[in-house]
C-alpha cells in the first residue's frame, strides 16, 4: 500500500514562549502581523513563515477559503529534520479537532482539496512549532500542526485563514487568547516595491501619512454563513467555512445594475450569495449579473469619450479615467471599486475591465477576488460576524505597500 503524502495543518496550539534573548516569558499577544508580498506571474499572495526546529523560512500563499494550512515537505521544509515535529495519532484528540476521519500507520488524515492543483487527495497529518510576529516586534514560537504539497511558484505552501477550526485564524484567536479577527492589507506592487500586511488579532492598522489607526474608520456590514459547506473538505452536512457579505446592489456610479435580486442570496442548498477569495485574482460574476454590469459600464464609459477595444480575456471593456463600480452591502455600506481595482492594464495604452465571466450555473453568484481588495484594508471579525473596509487606501493618499 502506499503511504499517503504528508502533509501539515497550521493552527496554533497553547503554549509560546519568546525567543528574545533574555530568555524570559513576555505577555500574551494582542495582535500579530505578517507580510504579505504580491507575486505578479500567478496572482498569488503569499507570506513567509518559520517552521521547525531548527525553524526553516517557507513561502506560504494566503487561502482566505482554506480550512487547512499545507506546506510541500519536499522543498525548504523537511519534518524529519525538525526535532519539535510530531505525527497526529488517529483517534487522539487533535485528531479529532482537525476533523480526521483516515488512518494510516497510525497517523491521522483527511481528505483535502488542493485550490491550487484543483485536486483532492488523502493526506496524513503532523505538527510542529511556527514562529509568529506580535505587531510591537516580540516574536513568539507556538507549537503548530501543519500539512503539504503541490504548490504554485509562489511559494511552498497554503495557509488557511478560514473560520475553520483548523485554520490559522482561528487556532491563533483560540491558542493565544486573541480577537478572532483577521485582517488584510494586499498589495497592489511586487515584492521589489514593498509588501503588504496581515493580521490576526486586529490592528492596530497604521498606514502613514494617515496619523489615526485605521480601524476608527472602517465601513462595516455583516458576515453571512452558507449553510452548506463545499466538500470534500468535511461534507457538505455543515455550514461553510467560507467568509460571506450580504451584497444587495450594484451600482455604477449612482446607477443601478438591473438583474434578478434572487442571485445575490444564499438558497438552502448553498447555492448563490457573495463571497470572497484571496485565491481568486479577478471578481467572478454569474452571467446574468456580469452582462447588466458591462452593460451598464460601458454606457457610461461612453459618454466619458472612453474607447472600446476587442475584448481580451478574461476581461471585455477597455479604458482609462472610468466609472466606479459599488456594492451596496446590508445596513446601506458601499464598498466602492474604483479604476485602480475595476481595470487591468494589458498594455501601455490599454486597460480591461478585472471582472470575469463565471456561466449561468456557478455555486456562487459573485466570488470577490484578490484585485479588488488590492489598497483596501478588510477585516473580517468572526466573534461578532461582521466584515469591516476601508474602501481604497489611495484615495487617501496611502497603499498597503511599505517597505
């Protein structure tokens, strides 16, 4: 029989201890940030992370649907050169914590889908010690289970930023007494212009010149659960572990988007609604919705004197100075999307509409993707499910990129 691949889940557990040079214990965390660099060939985002003992760097890509982290242990990483890695036993309680129903050679697995590969496989599972970043500097080590591979180029791993019990998000709010808050600051430039920020635990959100913290002047509107979670993860019995925002317009400018109001709910099959994606680099439309919005978009790119060119995939209007595109959210927040992160450029002289085509049937009506979050702070706090933003940073005359 053969051995399935190995593979790590990253959630923090319980303890952590300082690595500062006094050896001495400091307080709990109230929040920790990492960087988050743009990789421009795939889209992707990624952070990087230390693992094992001694600890190794690896490059991991954000996954804000991922319910567990997977690292590749064939590159950077090696667990049986770690001293602080450990098997899950199958039928222990981590075991159980992380939602294992397999066992091989005594070790826990699941079966997992691989967004990146589009694959699902099963995968044993094992844990190690992470080192992590409080925002005033202090670095903490926490032992972590992790897991796999058959990553993009953009690094050698997965982390799972979901309200998965598994996920990072939430084993770091639980392990460390932390917020159950996870925030982003995506870049919209490459490694060689600066990075990005996220955060669990919550802010403080600094973005210079801007003097206040940023979280004083967040939009908010609700979080939203599908009822039917997308196997294979666990089965399709439990809710989604998928972050959701109760989109119920959209507007070009002041102008509505006309379509059927019914594709923007959740149906009791999980079916429909608005969720959002790191892993997704341009916002999926149903069919229906992308049409009115094109539509409507290019009537009043027109009369702005902006020229249409044949469409380019995946996009299909052309133009610089443009319309702002909004979503009107619950409790009347507009999340507006302006040119920087409704247009592509393709060529020097070209710029297409970042928005896709997703057919007639998707299981998501509207799926937000990485670009247009780009120099937007979001939050999203799982305590008290609510989704706060901050609209472009750029308008503000700020970005997410920092040196």
């Amino acid at each position: 029989m053969v051995t399935p691949p190995r593979l790590f889940l990253l959630p923090l557990i319980a303890s952590f201890l300082s690595l500062s040079s006094s050896g001495t214990q400091p307080p709990a965390p109230s929040s920790l940030i990492f960087p988050v660099v743009k990789d421009e060939a795939s889209r992707q985002y990624y952070t990087t992370i230390a693992l094992g003992t001694p600890p190794s760097p690896v490059k991991a890509v954000l996954d804000l649907s991922g319910s567990y982290s997977w690292f590749d242990c064939a590159a950077h990483y090696n667990p049986s050169s770690s001293s602080s890695h450990r098997h899950i036993l199958c039928s222990s309680a981590r075991c159980r914590a992380a939602r294992g129903g397999g066992c091989f050679n005594d070790t826990c697995s699941v079966f997992v889908h691989n967004p990146l590969t589009d694959v699902v496989i099963e995968a044993g599972l094992g844990e190690d010690v992470a080192v992590v970043h409080h925002t005033d500097g202090i670095k903490y080590t926490s032992r972590g289970v992790i897991f796999m591979r058959g990553i993009s180029g953009a690094g050698n791993g997965v982390i799972a930023l979901s309200l998965a019990p598994t996920s990072l998000a939430t084993k770091s709010s639980a392990d460390l007494n932390l917020p159950h808050k996870l925030a982003l600051c995506l870049p919209s430039s490459s490694s060689s212009s600066g990075h990005g920020d996220f955060y669990l635990g919550g802010g403080p959100y600094l973005r210079p010149p801007i003097k206040e913290d940023i979280s004083k002047s967040l939009l908010v509107t609700q979080l939203l659960i599908d009822p039917v979670s997308q196997p294979p993860s666990h089965g399709s019995a439990s809710p989604s572990d998928q972050y959701f925002i109760d989109v119920t317009a959209i507007k070009v400018n002041f102008a509505p988007v006309n379509f059927k109001a019914s594709l923007l709910a959740i149906d009791k099959n999980g079916r429909g609604g608005t969720k959002i994606s790191t892993l997704t680099p341009y916002t999926v439309l149903h069919s229906t919705i992308y049409k009115a919005l094109v539509a409507e978009f290019s009537r009043q790119a027109a009369e702005k004197k902006i020229r249409r060119v044949e469409p380019i995939a995946p996009s299909g209007v052309a133009g610089p100075d443009v319309p702002v595109i909004v979503l009107v959210l619950r409790s009347d927040a507009q999340w507006r999307i302006e040119g920087a992160n409704s247009m592509v450029r393709v060529s020097k002289e070209v710029m297409c509409l970042g928005f896709v085509e997703g057919g007639s049937r998707p299981r998501t009506a509207i799926v937000i993707g990485a670009h247009q979050m780009e120099d937007n702070l979001v939050e999203f706090d799982a305590a008290s499910l609510m989704f706060r933003f901050s609209n472009s940073l750029l308008l503000r005359n700020t970005s997410c990129s920092h040196s």
